[in-house]
C-alpha cells in the first residue's frame, strides 16, 4: 500500500479512534458534532491484542454501525496500528479526540505531543464532552450494568440500541 504524502492528506476526512467498549452517550455526541463538521467521519476501532475487552471487535463494529445509522457521512472500521499510521492509511490528516474536563486533559495532551512527533502531517482535534457525558466511560457503565438491572439508568450512559447486547455479554462474562 501506498503511503500518502502530506499534501495528499485531506482534511475533509477525520477520524475518530478508540476501543468503544462499548459505545458510550459521550461518543455518539462527539461523532454527532464530529459528523457535522467534516465530509466523512470514520469511526476507527482500536484492536490491542493486550487487552481484554468485554466485546470483540466484530461486535464493537456492529455497535457503532447500528447507532450511527442515520449518519450518511459515517464509516466504522477497525485497526490494530499506530493511531496516527490508521489516520495517515486512510488518506486524512486530522484526528479527532473527545475530552471530558480535567480528567482526560493531561493524558490527551500527552498522546497529541507523541503522535505530533510519529506524524507531524496529522492534526488532532479536540471536541469537549458536553456536560450531560463529561462524567461518563465504559468502565463506568460496565459497573453500573453489572450492579443495576434498570435499563433507565443505563440509558443515561449509553444508547437504548445496546442496552440488550450489554445484559447480554454481562450476563455470560
């Protein structure tokens, strides 16, 4: 595979990179505001073979598809690469990163510098959580799953769509 220069880099095409395991209310915001802002908006599934994740990544894929659904301009793929090489395959030369105030401040910048020192063609965007999902993470709803069996408390954290897949996977971890 050819590997783009950086004037052949678009900006039009942003990526989106994490596990999603599962998908969270707090991403599906930022995709939403992200998907607005950009022609095309791929949803990059990370695969760490170091990790043990509650979905795999077929189903992660099947999760973000299904309640990206209505989003025209929505692609979800997976990659078991640097982030920034993933960004660089596709043809794009931005990144976009949620951020939830305070806590994820110092390690996002963090992961900016090396990725900027990996790739300096790629620019990382940072979308702010709103306040509704500034709190919210998979751990966290993994915990709440695990302990409350009310779907409304769930659907504070995470789409109604995957509500059934999440009882389900906890159900048999």
């Amino acid at each position: 595979m050819n590997t783009p220069k950086p004037s052949e880099l678009s900006h039009r095409i942003a990526v989106y990179t994490g596990s999603f395991d599962p998908i969270t209310s707090g991403h599906l915001h930022i995709i939403h505001r992200a998907s607005q802002l950009f022609e095309t908006l791929v949803i990059g599934i990370g695969i760490n073979a170091d990790k043990r994740p509650l979905f795999d990544s077929a189903e992660r894929v099947e999760l973000v598809r299904r309640v990206t659904d209505g989003l025209p301009n929505i692609r979800v793929e997976t990659f078991d690469t640097l982030a920034v090489d993933f960004v660089r395959s596709l043809g794009s030369s931005v990144m976009v990163r949620g951020i939830r105030p305070l806590t994820d401040i110092a390690g996002e910048f963090t992961m900016m510098m090396a990725n900027h020192q990996l790739d300096p063609a790629i620019e990382t965007v940072f979308l702010m959580a709103d306040e509704r999902f500034a709190h919210v993470s998979s751990s966290l709803l993994k915990q709440i799953a695990a302990i409350s069996d009310n779907d409304e408390h769930l659907a504070k954290f995470v789409p109604r769509e995957i509500i059934p897949a999440l009882r389900e996977k906890l159900r048999n971890a």
